[in-house]
C-alpha cells in the first residue's frame, strides 16, 4: 500500500519461495531491520552499500569494480563494497534479504519477477546498451536467419534462462512456432562449436567472444546478432523499491558513481588502470585476455553513442512486456511508470565526481 517500507518476514519467504529463492536467516533479519539514512553531501563515506554482481568478477563488471577501486563511490559519501553472485538467482536473491543493496541483470529477468511474483525491484540505468548475445553456427553449415531453425535443434545455455525466452520471441517474430525449434541444454563456451561439428545441433547461442575464440582456433562461425531480431533492454542496473522511496539521493549517487566509472572504462587512455582495478578481483584473467575481453565490451556500452550511455529506452521495456505476456512468460502487466526509473540520469550526471 502507498507509503509502506519494507516486507515482512512472512511476506519475504512467501516471495523468496516463488522465485525459488534461498533466504538466508541473516537477511531475513536485515529485512526487517531499519535501513540507513541517506547519504550526507561531501566528507567522509557514510552510507554502506554493496553492489552484487550477476556472475562472479568479470571484465564486463569493470564500471562497477573501477567507480569503488578509484574512489568515484567514496567522493559521493558512499562507502561501497563490490561482491560477486553464482548467477541471477542468487542477485535477486541478495536484494530480497537485504544482504546487498544493488546488481545488475537482464531486463527480462526483472520483470518476471516484478510482473509474476510481485519482487519489489525498480530499474534505474541500461549499461548494456546492445546485447551480447548471437545465433551462431558452423561457417561450412550456416544458419543465417531464426526462421532455419524450424525443425532442427539449437544449443541454449540453460532451459528456461533469458536467452531461451529470447529465443522464443525471436521465433515468434521470425513467423515460426517455437515449440518447432528442439533445445539441447549446452553451457555457454566454445565446446558448443562440438555439438555442431557431431551434427548434434544446428547452431547455438553465444557470444561475441566465444564468436572470436573459435575463428582464432580455426573454425568459422555464422553469427546472428539477437538485437536485429528482437531489440529488448539487456544488462540494466535495479534495486528495490524500499531503497528508492527511502534514498532516493543514495540511488541517484550509485548512478552517478556507475557512470562515472564507465566513463574511465571507455577512455583507453586508462586501460591499463582499468585491467588492474579488474584482477584486483579476478587473478585468473591474464592481461592479454583482459584486454582483449575489455575491447570487446565496450561498444556494448556505447552501441546507442556515447551521449546515450547508461539511458533507458522505456519503449523497449513496453515492448518486452508486450510479448512476454503474449507468450505467457509472464501473467499480468508491471506497472512499467514505477519500475523503470528512466528519469534519474540526468540528476546523477550533474551529481558525478
């Protein structure tokens, strides 16, 4: 109901129930603690809060990992913290207990929890401004349209993950039934390239930099950008809706600080600064491969151009729900007015150190 904070005990495991979700008995506790007060302007940090990540530390969590390493959170009074998740559960997870604050996942992954399960998320920033993800296939054996699929199978990293939902309004809009596309669970990484050469499957979702290692190895690859297909908001930062309705000026200062970060992730100049804020964090990514990661998700970033960073294409998001709810991946409609906080940018640019 308008004005109330928070959710109850009951209320936090009934959710954290439908999402599948495992709450820990000290978030259970944080949740129905009292939060902290905003921020104060200038001086020392005041404010703790922890950004999660949505799988491990990677170079793509560069603008986060570089906004806490180069002090842009402590010069906005926010006394940051950065952790890593085993993938989006576990981040929905986090921001339901209340054992961190902010993450950062697809945009379809927030609103079947907001749309479905009532989760009280709110969207405030797209870093991601063009998906990462392909259709790709043997360059001897191409698929080089959705609508080839019909009839063959096709390797997706998880069964029922955002790329296999994507891959479901992909079908649709290519004018074939979904349902004629036979999915074979097969990880993301460049042993999928395997299944092809078997004949087990006629093409696979990937990435970019799977795409690369595999044609640096010798193989070719066919790929096919999700984006030209169907467009939808990708990676977008979120929180919950108590943090925004109680901090408002702590939410608009963690935008501040995201931007300020990708702003030195995207200046070249500071690669080098860059690599090592990132294997402060992740020993296992060797610079070479680090760079090499980094070069590839920058025009991530910038693919709407470089005024556009970090902006909210509200259409996109009522698009989404448009045909998450014609597919039934979805129930009922989100209020998208009080979920997609597409106002907020502005605020934070002028507010960045």
């Amino acid at each position: 109901m308008p004005g109330r904070q928070g959710m109850n005990r009951r209320e936090l495991l009934g959710l954290a129930t439908r999402l599948g979700l495992a709450v820990p008995a000290i978030g259970l506790m944080a949740a129905c603690g009292e939060d902290d007060g905003p921020a104060t302007s200038g001086g020392e940090p005041s404010v703790k809060r922890i950004y999660q990540t949505a799988l491990g530390f990677n170079v793509g969590n560069a603008p986060e990992i570089v906004a806490l390493e180069a002090g842009f959170f402590a010069k906005l009074g926010i006394d940051g913290s950065v952790t890593s998740s085993t993938g989006t559960p576990q981040a929905l997870q986090g921001l339901l207990a209340k054992t961190t604050h902010y993450s950062r996942v697809q945009s379809i992954s927030i609103l079947q929890a907001v749309a479905n399960e009532g989760a009280p998320f709110v969207a405030f920033g797209t870093l991601v401004q063009r998906s990462a993800f392909e259709m790709q296939s043997l360059k001897d054996a191409p698929i080089t349209s959705v609508s080839e699929l019909a009839g063959k199978s096709l390797g997706v990293i998880s069964a029922g993950g955002t790329t296999d939902v994507l891959i479901t309004l992909m079908a649709r809009k290519a004018g074939i039934d979904p349902g004629s596309i036979d999915r074979k669970v097969v990880g993301l990484g460049t042993a999928a390239a395997e299944f092809a050469k078997r004949g087990e499957i006629a093409a696979w979702v990937g990435s970019a930099a799977e795409r690369e290692a595999l044609e640096k190895a010798g193989t070719g690859v066919e790929a096919v950008a999700f984006d030209d297909v169907v467009a939808v908001p990708a990676d977008t930062y979120f929180t919950t809706k108590e943090e925004f309705d109680t901090n408002r000026e702590v939410v608009v200062k963690m935008l501040a600080g995201f931007y300020a970060g990708l702003e030195f992730v995207l200046d070249k100049a500071n690669d080098k600064t860059t690599i090592e804020y990132i294997r402060r964090y992740n020993r296992e990514i060797k610079e070479e491969e680090a760079q090499r990661q980094l070069d590839l998700v920058r025009p991530l970033y910038t693919a709407n151009g470089n005024d556009k960073l970090l902006t909210m294409d509200k259409q996109r998001w009522v698009d989404l729900q448009e045909m998450l709810l014609a597919e039934g991946a979805i129930s009922k409609q989100a209020d998208l007015d009080t979920v997609v906080l597409d106002t907020l940018l502005t605020e934070a640019k002028e507010m960045k150190p």
